[in-house]
C-alpha cells in the first residue's frame, strides 16, 4: 500500500535540528578547551551560548517540526522492546526519525546540557574571580557545592558522548545504516516508501529563537532585563 | 630572676620552634582556609555590585578581610610546602623557584588589597569599584604563574 505521500527519500532532520546539533558538537569542545586552557572568561561566554542552543532545541522539540519533537519519538519500554526485537515499530513500519532507544540518548544528553549549564550559572571559581551570570544569587558554598558538581557533571557528558558515538559506529557497521550523513544533509532514502514527516513553519522557529534568545540575555544580564547600573569600571578582569 | 626568665625564653623559643615545626600538610590546609575565607570576601563583594546597588558596610567589611590576609602570603608558603605536600595543594613549584616573582607578584596584590580597602573605606563605591577591579586582576595575575587549576 503506497499513499502519495509516501516516498523512499525524505526530509527527515530539519534546518533547526541539524545547526543545533553541529554547533552543540563545536561547543561542548570549545567549552572543554576554554576550561583546560583556563580561560575562563571565554568560557562563560560559551556557556551562555549553550544556554542559548539548549533553551531552543527544549522548544523545538515542542513546537518543531514533526521528527524534532519530543512527543513523536519518546517511548515508553514496549516501543523500547519492539524496536529491540524487530528493529522497527510495534506495528510493523520502519521508524522514521529518532528511535524509542535513541530518544532516551537524545533526551539524556539534552537533559544533562541542560543541567550542566544551569549549574555552570551559579558556579565561580574558589577564589572569586571568574563567576557564573547568576553566581551572586548563591551563597559562597552553594556556589561550591554547585561547581563540583558541574566539575562532575562532564563526566557524564563525555560518557553520553561515548555512548552515542558507539551507537552511531553500530548502526554503520551493523546495520549498514549510516546516521551521520542524514544529520548533515537533511535527507534519508528508505528500503521503503515512508510517510513524509510534517515540518514546521517559520513563525514556530521564531517564537523558540526568541524565547531562547529573552532567556539568555535575562541570564547574561546576571538575571536583569535591564541592567543595574554598573558600579564597577572594570569588573570583568 | 635570671632563671625564671631563662625558663620563659625557653618556653618561648620552644613554642616558637613548635610553630615553626608545624606539619607541612597542616601549612597547606590552613593556607587553604586563609584564600577561601579571601575568595568568599571577593565574592561577596562582587554580588554586591553586581546587584547594582553596592552595599557599602558589606564590601567595607569584606575588603577589611582581604587587606588584613594580604600581608601575610609570603608566610605561608615556608619551604617544604611544595606540590605534593598534604590535600589540596594547588601551589606551583615557582613559587619557590622564582622567589622574586613571587614576592611581586605578592606585594603587588598586597598594595591593591589596600588600595580597595582605603577606597570602600571612604564609601566611594565607584572608586572601590575600580579598584576591585585592580584587585582582581591581582589575584589573577599571581594565579596564572603560581597556581595550578583546580
């Protein structure tokens, strides 16, 4: 049965998708040299950019297109077990976009970006010179408290980030299904016509720039829309 | 007389060869305390102005703290105490290396440390703030050439 939908080479990552992911990839590096290198100051700055790009994909993944979204991909454990089983969905049908076992990849390193740059807000360095934008809302060892554990936080990312990696190696040499390309151009072809996932129009993408873009400057404003007047002539040394 | 006061200068030399003797781990772990108890002040007082509205008695408490430890940095850090001495040491082996440029580097923080409290000392938040920013770039200034990250 072939709908006119249905076709074998499909839009399957959108635009928003595809430049959140490559710039995450360029980031979490940047941020990880910034901070071995100790600069500091440059390390904040991506920080906020994170913060920037981990608002947003959270919104897209409401208001995004169709394979973007959260509610289209997350499972629960039987769509777990069925595309462990058949490599499929429960019904039969090839899965188009992130797979029930994929999504808790896909939500756990966007949940632990998340949490990372929110503890990364509050943290500073033991001495007081470098300072996370919303440090000063903490006492000194919450803040403490609250860099080690965005110290500690890495490690998970950089086991997330194996595990995806191993994950991405498996498909290719396994399975024979090459995930990268898809995440570069947008487009998969299919053994079988699939359905067309829905996009999402341009107002949509609008709405989650500028709501993550309200929040990072709040965040980058030390939690201010507009800034307090600035005491100090030269407090970013 | 002459014996009682023997006795009191043996007492004190005693004492004075017992501090001198202090367990290098414990040096490390006090001078640990003396730079957080400084990171704290500088914290506090930074929040402070970020709030945009400096709390004057605070940040002169707090710059009160920093210029009273200022002084003393190049006494905790007595030969010995090296890396790898006690839990978190985070001290460079130049410091005792290039002596001189650790006590620059440490005269240099002092006078800033005093320049910030003669400035909150007057109330002058916009002075004091200026020269926070001296102060900081102090405290880094050191950091970068005598101690490793943590």
């Amino acid at each position: 049965m072939i709908c006119m939908t249905e076709t074998k080479t499909i839009r399957l990552w959108d635009l928003p998708v595809r430049l959140f992911h490559w710039i995450t990839v360029l980031l979490v590096a940047g941020l990880w040299v910034t901070h071995v290198t100790d600069h500091m100051g440059l390390h904040i700055k991506l920080g906020l950019a994170m913060l920037f790009l981990v608002t947003f994909r959270i919104l897209w993944g409401v208001l995004g297109s169709e394979t973007a979204r959260f509610a289209s991909f997350v499972r629960g454990p039987a769509a777990i077990r069925a595309y462990l089983a058949s490599g499929r969905k429960a019904d039969g049908s090839p899965v188009v976009g992130h797979n029930p076992l994929g999504a808790l990849s896909v939500i756990g390193l966007i949940g632990i970006l998340a949490v990372q740059v929110g503890l990364g807000l509050f943290a500073s360095d033991t001495d007081g010179i470098y300072y996370g934008p919303l440090n000063q809302y903490v006492s000194y060892d919450r803040a403490e408290l609250l860099t080690h554990l965005h110290e500690f936080g890495f490690n998970l990312i950089l086991l997330l980030v194996a595990v995806h990696l191993g994950a991405i190696t498996y498909y290719a040499v396994k399975k024979k299904d090459r995930l990268i390309p898809p995440m570069v151009t947008g487009k998969k072809t299919y053994a079988e016509p699939v359905e067309q996932p829905r996009g999402a129009p341009l107002w949509r993408l609008a709405i989650a720039l500028l709501l993550a873009g309200i929040l990072t400057y709040w965040v980058g404003n030390g939690g201010h829309f507009i800034a307090p007047p600035k005491v100090t002539a030269d407090a970013g040394y | 007389m002459r014996k009682f006061s023997m006795i009191v200068g043996a007492l004190a030399l005693g004492a004075a060869v017992a501090v001198q003797a202090a367990a290098p781990a414990d040096v490390v772990e006090a001078r640990h305390k003396e730079y957080k108890e400084m990171g704290k002040a500088m914290k506090e007082t930074a929040g402070s102005f970020k709030s945009g509205a400096p709390d004057a008695a605070l940040i002169k408490a707090n710059a009160a703290i920093i210029a009273s430890k200022a002084d003393k940095i190049p006494g905790w850090f007595p030969v010995g105490t090296g890396p790898g001495v006690g839990t978190k040491n985070e001290a460079k082996a130049e410091i005792w290396t290039d002596k001189a440029g650790f006590a620059k580097a440490a005269a240099d923080f002092s006078s800033a440390a005093k320049g910030f409290k003669a400035a909150a000392d007057t109330g002058d938040m916009a002075a004091a703030g200026k020269a926070l920013g001296a102060l900081g770039g102090t405290c880094k200034g050191c950091h970068e050439k005598f101690k490793t990250k943590d």
